[in-house]
C-alpha cells in the first residue's frame, strides 16, 4: 500500500513522508445462490497489527447481491464499509513522532455491471 503523510499548519514549516506499507489481510468469502440466477456474495477481510507503541486495523465488508442475466452478463448491487485505523502511543520510534490517532473510513452503495468469460 503505497501512503503519502503530509501535515502543515497556517504559517509552520509542512512535513511529509512516503513509505510503502504491505497490508496482507485474512479474509473470508461466501457465495450463495438463491436461484440460478440471483446469487448473495459476502466478503470480510481484516487484519491487526501491533509493532513496539504502534497498533493498526483494517476492516472491509462487502454484502452485495447479484443478478446474472445471461450466462456471461450480470449486474448488482451492495455495501461496503472499509475502516483503516492507526494509533500512535510514544515518540520512541527513530524517525517518527506520533502519539493520537489516524482512522479513514467509509460506507457506501455499489452499483457495478459485471462480463466475464
């Protein structure tokens, strides 16, 4: 996961930093099909991770229904919620000082289309 970090006050120097961040998450995936053609797809992935004063969380679930009009094409709908949190407890760590936290999050509406072979 590629991240950029900027932060800036009105009339103080802004800082930045870049680093990549490898995420793998575990996951689960059930499918469901309530015809042959209407199918209930669920996913959750999440992960936890505590290195020395650091802690972070990811958390994504998807709950989507699907209809298959022909044997190729298909469209559907669901929601999403995604949840990223990170949390900071001393300015121990060489080079980083935090001590709060940072969450990004969101929930929303999925409308797709969907072709496959």
């Amino acid at each position: 996961m590629p991240t950029k970090f900027e932060i800036g006050v009105s009339g103080v120097k802004d800082e930045s930093t870049e680093f990549i961040a490898p995420l793998p998450v575990l996951g689960l995936r059930t499918d469901f099909v309530i015809t042959p053609k209407f199918y209930l797809k669920q996913s959750v992935e999440v992960l936890y991770l505590r290195i020395d004063n650091f802690t972070g969380s990811i958390l994504d679930v998807n709950l989507r229904l699907e209809y298959n009009i022909w044997k190729h094409i298909g469209f559907g709908m669901g929601i999403n919620m995604y949840k990223l949190v990170i949390e900071g407890k001393e300015e121990s760590y060489p080079g980083i000082d935090m001590i709060g936290s940072i969450g990004v999050g969101y929930t929303g509406l999925q409308l797709y289309g969907r072709y496959y072979f």
